[in-house]
C-alpha cells in the first residue's frame, strides 16, 4: 500500500502548525510593543522573509527558555547539508527551526509572450521543441534551519560589528543614501532648521523633487532622516498609487529608516512608531494581522533593497558568512498556490 497520502497529511499538518505559529507572532505583535524588535531582529537576517525571521526569532526565543541554545538571539542560520559543507554538524538534540521553503515546478511555452500559452510540466515532462521554459513558485513546504549555537566543528569567520559613538554617523552612509534618492530624480537640500520643513526633521516633496533634511541635527539624526525620505520616495510616489495609508506609510518609512540604521549598528532607541495596534487596525476589509505581515514584509523588501545598493560596512543577513547563498526569495514566507494551467506570472500569493 502507497503511503504518499499519510506523508501528504503529515507535511499538510505541519504547514499548518507552522502557519499556527506565524499567525500567533504576528498577533503578539500587534497586541504588544514589540515592532521595532522585530524590525531589528529582522534587519540581522533580512535575507530572510519577514514571516521566517519572526519563525525563526520565535523557536529561537523558546529554545533560550528551555536552556537548549546559550544565547538569546541567534546569530548565522542555514540547513543541515549548509552547515555541513562549512566542516560543522547539528549537535545532537539540536531541534532545527521550522520555516516556509518554496516549492517549484517548470512551465514551458511556445510564445513566451502571451501569458494564457504557459503550461506546467509534468515532473518527468520534456518541453515541445521550440518551447521556452521557466521555473516558478508553485507552493510552500516547511524546511528547517538551525543556528550556529545548535552545530559544532570548524569555526567561522566573524563579520566585523560597525561601532559607532552617540550621536555619530557610519562612515559613507550619508553620501550612499543621498546617491539613491538622486537616482530617483530627487535632490537633497540642507535646511536650516525645523521651520523650514513645516516641524518636521525632513521633508520629501514630490511636485518639486526635493528631499529636505535639518542641518541643525547630528549628523546620526541627520542620516536617519535620509533614510526615512528614501522610504519615501522609493515606496510612497502619489502618482504610483503605492500610497495606500499615510499613516501606514509614515510606518513604513521610519521603519525601513530603522532597519537600515540597525543594520549599521546605530542606536535606534529613538526611532519613533506608533504601537501596531494603532495602524494595523486602521485599513478597511484587512485584519491587523494581514496588515501587519504585509507592513513588514514591504519594509523588509525596501530595506534589504537599499541596504544592497550601499558600500558601507553592515552587520550580516543572517546566513553564515562562508554559504554562498543564491539570490534569496524575496517576500517568501507565504502560501502560493497556482493552478495546473496557470502562467508563471500570475501567481497568487496569500497572505500566511
């Protein structure tokens, strides 16, 4: 007898314990003030999903309390063949942390250009001559990683941690973000105070194509603000429509300011956001969790994208210094389904 419909069920029950747990992280965020934590446990492993740093911050977290890891946060993740590779084993009773992994299949064309022509192959399926194939998403299966607390054997390297005096800004930081916003057409100015950007401590105008930022601020502050009218101008043009909520976009820029900070080894004890409870409540025909998830996974896709394009010493990802990882998936950490006959570029993703 098959046993492929137990082994169906029992990955069925795990995807949705795991999605259980997501679910119940995002809701201590919402009911909590734990945001900006999250944000910056995020911003150390920002090649990670939004939904697979919080798994991860969560197994974590638990493993601590039962005193199975010695630190509180962990520091390089990767999979049980990963750690291998680098001469390290998983340590025996080491649980590995469950996250979302992709799953993919081929689809083939033989006009790649009309979408309805994509057909999926069959695992064994050779494509048509002259047909054009590519390989997509087509689901979630849940995977497991284990922190370099949980492995033992050969050493790996240490990135070096920026360290930075109060009130001081790392060092290319400034011109770095102020070289994207001018890609985007904009030009930063230095104004001489508050009144000049109407109270506030930058101001990002888009009729004009300026970003505004107070000189009268240290130059830590000053380069947090660029990063906040970054956000702005990347995520927030009014003639793109990305502007769904100002509050929530006020959210997301000081946010993705935070991330970028954080991943410089700034003090972002004073980066301001309203409690999740106050924002994720506030949009129409969406629960606090979906607005939650979406909010961070938007900000997390911003962040991790400037931080990219920026040649300025940065704590890790998240991923041991020695893997040499492929491009990861962005925005992974949800559900995704499509349908047998479906085309690679309509595929639907829902919210965990």
């Amino acid at each position: 007898m098959s046993t492929e419909p137990q082994t169906r069920q029992g990955w069925d029950a795990k995807i949705a314990g795991l999605h259980e747990r997501l679910v119940a992280s995002v809701e201590a965020l919402v009911t909590g003030n734990e945001w900006k934590r999250a944000l910056e446990f995020s911003a150390h492993f920002r090649s990670r999903s939004f939904n697979n740093s919080l798994l991860i911050w969560a197994q974590h977290s638990e493993a601590h309390e039962r005193g199975s890891v010695p630190t509180a946060l962990p520091s390089y993740v990767a999979g049980f063949r990963h750690w291998q590779t680098l001469g390290r084993h998983v340590a025996a009773g080491q649980k590995g942390y469950m996250i979302f992994a992709p799953l993919t299949a081929r689809f083939a064309s033989s006009s790649p250009v009309d979408s309805s022509s994509w057909r999926r192959l069959s695992p064994n399926e050779r494509p048509r001559a002259g047909e054009a194939v590519r390989q997509r998403m087509v689901g979630a299966r849940a995977a497991y990683v284990w922190d370099i607390s949980q492995t033992e054997g050969s050493p790996i390297p240490e990135r070096p941690i920026p360290m930075l005096l109060n009130g001081e800004a790392p060092d290319g930081l400034w011109s770095g973000l102020r070289a994207l916003i001018q890609e985007s057409g904009f030009t930063v100015v230095l104004v001489p105070d508050a009144v000049s950007v109407s109270g506030a401590n930058g101001q990002t105008d888009f009729a004009d194509r300026t970003v505004s930022i107070r000189a009268d601020m240290d130059a830590a502050a000053r380069v947090k603000t660029l990063g906040h009218e970054l956000a702005h101008v990347r995520m927030h043009d009014p003639d793109a429509g990305t502007l769904s909520h100002r509050g929530i976009g006020e959210v997301e820029a000081e946010s993705v300011a935070l991330m970028i900070g954080a991943a410089h080894g700034m003090d972002t004890s004073d980066y301001t956001i309203p409690y999740v409870s106050a924002w994720a409540s506030s949009v129409p025909g969406r629960t606090p969790v979906e607005v939650t998830q979406e909010t961070g996974e938007r900000v997390r896709r911003a962040a991790a994208a400037i931080l990219d394009r920026l040649q300025t010493d940065q704590i890790g990802a998240g991923d041991s210094p020695a893997l040499g990882f492929s491009q990861p998936v962005r925005g992974f950490g949800a559900t995704l389904t499509v349908a047998p006959d479906q085309p690679p570029e309509r595929i639907d993703v829902r919210t965990l």
